[in-house]
C-alpha cells in the first residue's frame, strides 16, 4: 500500500492539524491511563505535526526522553524540546531500539501499510517488558452502509484511498494485539457525525483539496468537486464519520 496523504503536499499542515484537533483529547487521555509519567521512555511512530509527541514530552519530564518518527517528518520542524527526538524512519523496513520503551503510540499508522503485522512486531519488540503499546486507526464503513449523504467526491475519495490502505483495519486491532503476543489487550471505538460547518467537516475539505487532482482523474467534474466541498460549509449538512478503534496492550514482564 503507498500513502497517499503526502506529507510534502501543500495542504499536509493543515489536514494533520485538523486531525490533531479533533482526535488528540482522547488520544492524550488514552495514554495518560497508561501511567505516563516523568522518568518514561516513549515512542511515537508516525508523529505527523508533532503534537503528541511534545505532549509526552512534557509529561515525561527532563528524566525521561521522546523519540518521534515519521517517513517525512518536515511537519515536526517546530517541535523541540530537550528530551525528544526527531528522527526519519520508516517502521516497515528501518530497525528500532530493542526492549527501550515505556510506551509506544501509533496513530493512522497501520491502515497505510502493507505489512502492519510486521510493524506491530516492531513496536512490540521495542517495549521494556512490561511496556505498552497503544495504536489507533479508522474503520471506514463502506459505501452505501446505512449513509446516504455520501457526494460524489466523498465516493470518488474513498474508491482512491481504499486501494491505498485497509479501512476495515481499525476493528481488527485488539486481536492483532493479541497475535503480536501483548497481555491485557482492550479496545474501544468513538463514532461521531461529521456536520457541515464543524472540525470533521474542515477535515473532509482538506482531504478532498489534498487528493483534488487524482480526484478529478478519475472522471469527477470541477463543477461537481467544488459544489461537494462547498456543501461541506452548509450547518445542515450531517454524515456518519468512520471509527477511530484506539487498542492497548502490555508485553509480558
């Protein structure tokens, strides 16, 4: 599978920001359940503009460091502190620190990859005994299921992007926690509506404005594009968003 998000677009800032407003809340609650405090070692795989990375960063304190990666981690040029680092990697092929970590996160990782098992090794591999991991991804429902307020380019996007990741993955991530051989598994979804004029309306927009030129290949019109993202402004506008499965698990002490 590629990613077909790249960080490198014009419009990369902006989507990931977007992402990171609406998602980062329960992702910061999530992970300070896990018992995050100073003196941890923690790893974020796939760090996109940084902001949970800085945030483990602060609560780790000056005893404890932050190692962010990303394939393109240009969007984290802001991002400093003192005890975390930056670095570019790529968790299907590039080695990580053996038995190093507290915690490892990963969010809208795995559905972009064509192994995720291995990279769920990986991260698995990279915990202290006793370490945990903590990943989250989307379940897409597809086309048709119960949602009749798809447009056009809603439809287009998601004929591009499920070649391009698995948008069933999301749901699966407790039992492939349990294959990667992690104790005290649990998971929990969040389902919400996207309403015109609101956060996940503004992260349609984006999406649709980041893919617009393969969107347009595939034989939408211009006309039917703008009229598509414009409606995503009108407050009556209201769809079922996909379901962001947020999963946990300890490596055996």
């Amino acid at each position: 599978m590629t990613y077909i998000f790249e960080n490198a677009a014009p419009q990369a800032g902006m989507r990931l920001g977007v992402l990171a407003d609406i998602f980062d809340e329960t992702t910061r609650q999530c992970l300070a359940a896990r018992g995050v405090q100073d003196g941890w070692r923690c790893l974020e795989v796939g760090g996109g503009t940084g902001t949970i990375a800085a945030w483990l960063a602060s609560r780790v304190g000056p005893t404890g460091s932050v190692l962010v990666t990303d394939i393109d981690p240009q969007l984290m040029s802001t991002v400093s502190a003192k005890n975390l680092e930056i670095r570019h990697h790529d968790i299907e092929s590039d080695p990580l620190p053996a038995d190093a970590f507290d915690l490892v996160h990963a969010r809208l990782v795995l559905s972009h990859l064509a192994r995720p098992d291995l990279a769920l090794f990986r991260m698995v591999s990279a915990l202290k005994p006793g370490g945990w991991l903590v990943v989250e991804d989307f379940e897409v429902p597809p086309p048709g299921d119960g949602d009749d307020a798809l447009s056009a380019t809603a439809l287009a996007m998601r004929g591009l992007t499920s070649a391009a990741s698995d948008h069933r993955l999301g749901r699966t991530l407790a039992r492939r926690l349990v294959h990667a051989g992690l104790e005290d598994v649990e998971i929990e979804g969040r389902a919400r509506l996207v309403r015109g004029a609101t956060l996940g309306a503004r992260l349609m927009q984006a999406n649709f404005e980041q893919l617009r030129p393969r969107l347009l290949a595939t034989g939408l019109s211009a006309e039917q594009f703008a009229a598509d993202h414009a409606e995503l402004d009108d407050p009556r506008f209201e769809m079922r968003a996909p379901t962001m499965w947020t999963a946990w698990g300890r490596r055996a002490a």
